[in-house]
C-alpha cells in the first residue's frame, strides 16, 4: 500500500517547544540554565536560545520512547528519507553506528568492514563482540588511502567465508568518491548478509541529481546520517535509517 504523503512543512517538535516556552513562567526541572533566567543580560544573544534546550517535560515527549511531538517529528524524517523507521540520534553518527551494528551482530558472528571505517564503527564491533574481516580496498594510485570496494573482491570473500552477518560501508568514502554500491547491496542480499552504511557525509544524497543515489534507496537495511556535517543542523544531531 503506497504510504500517505506528508506535510513536510510541518515542525511539531519545534511548535511545542515554542508553546512551552510561552507557557512556562518558571522552570523546576533541568536544565539548570532555567530558560536563561540565570544567565547574564550581556549575553543576550545566546540566552534567547536556552529556551529551547529542554527536557522530556509534559508536552515535549520523550527521545527514548517517544508517542507525541518527537514521534511525530521522527515520522516526518522517515517519509521525507522513505525509510521504514528513522530515529533522531544525540551525541552524533557514533552512537548511530554502534546501535546499528549492536543490533545486527552477535558475538562472534563475522562481519565484513573496510579499513577506512570511523573508529565508532570498529568500537561497535568491539562492544558487539564480533569479529571483523577487513576486507582489501581500491587504490587508485601508489600513496593514496584505500578506499571503496570492488564487486569482484567482496564476491571473493563470500565465496571463502560462509556465515557472514553484515557488511559495513563508509559511503561516501572520506574524499566524497562512491563505488558501485547497489552491486555490492545486492551481492551481500544474495548471500544473506546485512548491509549497514555509514552514509554521514551523505545525508544530502536523498535529495536527488546532481548527487549520488543514497544506500537507503538502494535498499541498505540500515544507514546513518550526520545531519550535522551536511544539512543545516545542530552539533551531533544525527539520523538513524
Ligand atoms: C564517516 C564517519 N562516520 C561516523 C562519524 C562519527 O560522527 P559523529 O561525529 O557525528 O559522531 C564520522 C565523524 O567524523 C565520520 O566521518
């Protein structure tokens, strides 16, 4: 069934927020900064701004088990992606790795990463207990840094190894290059694998040409996003697909 299109001018969480604000005289609750009220005149500018750093009072929902404006919020973000599901991440596209890979990986169950992975990536195997194949990368010239994988190598490595439960990619790779990822999605689909992207420094490929085709349209099962390094966010505000 073809889900309903959003209004994707609405800001839910954003409206309560402002509502809150109008509302609330005095804060009894962190953060201490209490709306700015403890804050100097001289800084001004910045005060403004503390009225809308809350926390999960009546109202404003809940990040960890969210059922008003957040929800709402983050079901805008997975029509606007066309995701399944997309969560809002604190602390960035670290926590987004290490959740992605928890959730698809056991331990001792093999996992397929490239060498240039973020190091949140190789702590998420690590806190998962997996064990990593570092698969061989393209080089294009003698110095260079690795980077992308060959739809050859990684068919080789199926081919050799039985069993593997994810795949890992970093896309776009650290110097903005693609590879052919729907290849290799479909490839790791044929033998059973997960594919998880690192897409962060791709948050903007949904929106279309001249970009690149997002792993989420491609059909990566899940992918994450740093609204933070490519769309106009916030410090550490992050998506997970
Ligand atoms: C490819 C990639 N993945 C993940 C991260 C972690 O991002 P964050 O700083 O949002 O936790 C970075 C940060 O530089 C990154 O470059």
């Amino acid at each position: 069934m073809e889900k309903e299109q959003l209004n994707q001018q609405q800001r839910p969480l954003f409206d309560a927020l402002r509502k809150h604000k109008k509302l609330e005289k005095h804060s009894f609750h962190v953060p201490g900064h209490k709306n700015g009220l403890n804050w100097l005149d001289e800084m001004s500018e910045f005060k403004q701004l503390l009225a809308y750093d809350q926390t999960e009072v009546s109202g404003l929902d809940y990040l960890h088990e969210p059922t008003g404006v957040i929800e709402a919020s983050q079901t805008l973000l997975s029509d606007f992606y066309k995701s399944k599901k997309s969560y809002y991440l604190v602390n960035g596209s670290t926590v987004g790795n290490l959740a992605m890979i928890m959730a698809s990986v056991k331990r001792d169950d093999l996992i397929l990463m490239t060498r240039d992975a973020h190091q949140s990536v190789i702590h998420g195997v690590e806190l998962a207990g997996a064990t990593p194949l570092f698969l061989g990368q393209v080089s294009e010239a003698e110095g260079t840094i690795k980077e992308g994988i060959e739809p050859a190598a990684l068919k080789a490595v199926f081919k050799q190894y039985s069993g593997i439960k994810a795949l890992v990619m970093t896309y776009p790779t650290y110097y903005g290059e693609i590879y052919p990822l729907k290849e290799l999605i479909e490839l790791a689909k044929a033998n059973n694998c997960l594919v998880l992207v690192d897409e962060a420094h791709g948050a903007h490929f949904t929106l279309g040409l001249p970009f690149p085709v997002s792993a989420l349209e491609l059909g990566a099962d899940a992918v994450v996003h740093s609204a933070h390094k490519m769309l106009p966010a916030l410090t550490q505000a992050s998506y997970l697909h």
